[in-house]
C-alpha cells in the first residue's frame, strides 16, 4: 500500500509552455478566437477544479465520519465488553461482529491473551488484513500514550489516514481502548466514494469542452462582427493604392469602426481631391509646355533661316560681316541651334509625359543601324565598333538612333577618346524578354561619373555641375534617351568600368510586339488571379 499523495502541474505546466512558445499566429480571427478559447479554458478548468474540490472533499469527509463513528461505537460496544486479556477466539468472533456493521469495513483487534502473548482477530473480510498493511507512522500514533491534561483528557485517540492500493483509495483509522487492553483498527475501501467522484470529473470535463467549443464558436462570431469592417477597410484601402481614388466605405453604426470608416472616407476624398489637383496642374504645365515649343518653333523658323546666311557670310572670305561682330554673331548662331534643339527635346518630352509616343516598328540590323548614326554624325574617328552584323530586331530606327545620338555623344562629350560601341545578343532566360535582347554598350576613356551623380544621370535638366549652368547641352538627352528605351520595353543602365571611364548599357527586346504581347497577358494573368484570391 501505498499513501495518497495530492501532485502538482509542473510537468504539465511546462510543457503548455513550450507549446506556446513555438506558437506563432499570423491571423488576427484566429489569435482572437485563441484568447477567447483561453480565457473560457481557465474560467470553465477553475470552476471545474474547485467543484470538484469541494464535492470530493464533501463525499470524501462524509463517508469518513459515518466510518469513523461506526468503527468508534463498535469499538466500545464490542471491544469494550473484552476482557482485559482475550483470547484468540474472542478477539475473532468480536472483529467479526464488528465488520457486520452498517459500514461493512474490515476489523483488526490486537490484544495480549492470559499467557502475555499478542494475539490477533482479524474479520478477514480482505483475505489478509493484518498489522504489516496499516502504515508505521499510524500504528505509533494509536499505541502512543499521551499525557492526560485538562484539555486532553484521554490517553488514546482514534487515528485515521487514507491510502491507495492499485489504483483504489481505502480508509485505514485505529485507536486502543481507554482503559487498555484491545487495540483495533479499521480497513475501509473508498471504491464507490472514488467512482462516484471519477464519474462527477468526466462530467465536469465534458462540462468544460462544451464551454470551450461555445467559447470558440463565440469568438469566431464576435471576431467575424468586428474583423468584417477591418476587412472591408483593407479592402478599401488596397483600391485606394491601386489608384481607385472614388473607393469609400459605407458607413453605419456609431462605434469606433464606425469612426475609422469616417476618418477613411475623408482621408480618400481629400486624397482624391489632391490628386485632381496635381493632376490637374501637371497637364496645365504640360499643355503649357507644348503650346510654349509650338509658339516658339515659328520664331525659331526664321531665326534659323536668318543664322543660317549669317554663318555662310561667316565662312565667306571678305564677307560684309565687319570682324569685331564676327565673334557675336558666331555665339548667336550657336545658341540658336541649342535652342533649336532645346525646344525638339521639349516637345519630345512633352509627347512622352502626355502618353502620345507611339513606336513605328521596323526590322532593322542594329549594326547598320549604329554605323548609320556614327556616319550621320562624322564620328568614325572617334569611335571604335565591335558589332558583328546579322543581329536583327524589331524596333523604332528613329527613336533608336536618337538613344545612340544621345549615348555616344554624352561619351564623346564628357567622357575620353576612344568611345568603345559593343553588340551582342542575351537569350531569352538570360534577359526575361520573349525572344531574347539586344544589348548596347558605350564605354569611353574618360574619369567616369562620380558615384554621387550616377543615381541622377537621367534625370531631367540635371548637370553634374552647378557651376556650370549654361554648360553646353540642355540635360534632356540622356533623359530622352531612357523614356524611349522604356517605350520599347528596354531599359538603360549607367555604371563606371573598373578599367576606367563610363558604361552605359542599353538593353531592347529582340522583338518589341512580343514582349508587349508577353507583358499583357502577364498583366491578364494577375488581374485573374487577383479576382480569384
């Protein structure tokens, strides 16, 4: 036999730790129906355990004092009438006497018979019920003579302690006559007591998964009440960066979601209202900017025709053109052409910014191609070619020569002698364009491009020196040049050489209709799974 023993949670306790430690919750619905769970848990457990507590406690003390009555009474009605030193055969008949009690428990009696020697009776009701099963430390409790005092008046008490035997919990009490002689004790199993509580647990268990299923089925509506306007709101808040600036969130209730929507709604119409705005004032500036190179390019026209016979008289000898003047009119002819070309490029930047730019696509040899711009542009000295011809594409040649004008001479310009023009073709794995690429390198010799102007290379009107705003060149080229490598579904990259000098690499598709093809069903393709999700 072995005592009852009442064990903590540890074990249990630190393994609910480790499991929630490795718990990771992505979903707000799902962290609140967990919390809900949680809470609901320790409720339903705490009321259960203390239910249980208190009815265990209740079965268990009540059991134990009709037992302990019963068994004191026998003691002195049956054991009592004893004689001081019993037989054998008297202390048997008696402890069988005694177990056919009300309470039906096992009786041990222990006494000294006329020859001094301990003698037992046992009821036998438990086949072996004898001194070796009651614990040590209760047989020294009942056999010890305490000191009689006003407040204990008695030698010999009535002792009791619960112990459980495979898996059965039983009551064992002993206590010795007052006047001495007969020591008894009592074996009392709690079988039916421990069945009755076992049943009241699984009562109390199925009791708290109902109360957790309800608990979790009331999270999930409560979190599905508040998480729908938090949805709706995302929702909502996904369109309004998509650029669907009229998306607004219908609005009922006086809550604090109900505030969120208001607070939402406005801040999208003032959005709304900027945007118009900008917007409004951005095609102000680029109609302005238009009408501005169109009313200037009649001007222009006839300054043009005008400058043009100044720099014929310029390059006659003994023109009329008197010689102090000739340095004036030689910076009026030059600066006629930059604004020539300054309003061009405005109007080309113009056409881009409203979307107007469209490409006229032809089959071209990108070697001929370049050779065309070089020669074009007298620089066959100062460039040096390694393109081998039969590289083919399906470009715009108009708006790929200005990219190359605009490449090549920023080279010859800022750059060093020799300018390096490569060719050679990527596949379509390597490049991610639908029939492969072409990809254009202009390198020169000069001492590169500090790394604090590489970000803003292309931007518009930027000059990597302050100093010099009237340096030659308006700072649309190389801008120019990139919004139509954009058009074509290209891109350009600037970058510095470890040798030394500036790279610039230029990337087209091989076929621009196709990828434009390729880019709109990659386009389908999301939008689909997009409404699917």
């Amino acid at each position: 036999m072995t005592q009852e023993h009442q064990g903590g949670g540890r074990g249990w306790s630190a393994a609910r730790k480790g499991v929630w430690s490795r718990l990771r919750f992505t979903s707000l619905r799902l962290r609140l129906v967990v919390v809900f769970g949680l809470v609901a848990l320790t409720a339903a457990v705490s009321a259960s355990g203390i239910a249980y507590w208190l009815n265990r406690e209740s079965v268990l003390t009540r059991t134990q004092d009709a037992v302990l009555r019963a068994f004191e009474q026998e003691m002195q009605n049956r054991a009592g009438a004893l004689p001081e030193h019993p037989t054998q055969d008297e202390l048997q008949r008696t402890a069988g006497q005694m177990a056919n009690s009300s309470q039906r428990f096992t009786v041990l009696l222990v006494a000294e018979n006329p020859e001094g020697q301990t003698v037992y009776g046992s009821s036998g009701g438990l086949n072996g019920f004898s001194l070796g099963d009651v614990p040590e430390s209760l047989r020294e409790a009942v056999t010890e003579r305490q000191k009689v005092t006003s407040n204990n008046k008695y030698p010999h008490h009535l002792y009791w302690q619960r112990i459980v035997e495979d898996d059965t919990p039983y009551l064992v009490a002993g206590t010795k006559l007052i006047g001495g002689g007969t020591t008894g004790y009592m074996l009392k199993s709690l079988g039916p007591e421990a069945k009755d509580l076992g049943s009241l647990a699984w009562s109390l268990g199925i009791a708290t998964g109902l109360a957790l299923i309800g608990s979790a089925l009331l999270a999930h509506a409560a979190a599905t009440t508040v998480l729908k306007p938090v949805q709706r709101l995302g929702t909502a808040a996904r369109r309004l960066g998509e650029g669907k600036l009229d998306t607004r969130l219908r609005v009922s209730g006086t809550d604090e979601l109900a505030d969120l929507s208001r607070t939402f709604n406005k801040a999208a119409e003032a959005l709304e209202k900027r945007v118009a705005d900008m917007a409004a004032r951005d095609e102000a500036s680029r109609r302005f900017v238009a009408d501005m190179s169109h009313e200037l390019r009649t001007p222009l026209t006839a300054i043009t025709a005008v400058t043009e016979v100044l720099e014929e008289e310029l390059e006659f000898e003994g023109g009329g053109i008197d010689p102090m003047i000739q340095p004036a009119v030689r910076l009026v002819v030059s600066e006629t052409r930059r604004l020539n070309d300054l309003v061009e490029n405005l109007m080309e930047v113009t056409r881009f910014d409203a979307g107007t730019a469209r490409l006229v696509l032809d089959d071209v040899d990108v070697a001929d191609q370049i050779t065309a711009c070089i020669d074009a542009r007298a620089w066959l000295d100062a460039v040096e070619l390694d393109a081998a011809r039969g590289i083919h594409a399906r470009i715009d040649p108009r708006r790929l020569d200005v990219i190359l004008a605009n490449l090549i001479g920023n080279a010859l310009k800022h750059g060093g002698s020799p300018v390096r023009v490569s060719v050679r073709e990527e596949p379509a794995e390597d490049s991610g364009m639908p029939g492969g690429s072409v990809v254009i390198q202009v390198r020169d010799h000069g001492p590169g491009i500090p790394e604090e102007v590489l970000p803003h290379v292309f931007d518009r009107f930027y000059k990597a020196s302050a100093s010099r705003p009237r340096s030659e060149g308006s700072g649309l080229g190389l801008s120019i040049a990139l919004e139509n490598a954009h058009i074509h579904g290209g891109e350009i990259t600037a970058a510095n050489s470890p040798e030394g000098g500036a790279v610039f690499t230029l990337r087209l598709p091989r076929d621009v209709s196709a990828a434009e093809d390729g880019e709109k069903a990659g386009d389908a393709g999301d939008e689909g799974a997009e409404g699917d999700a």
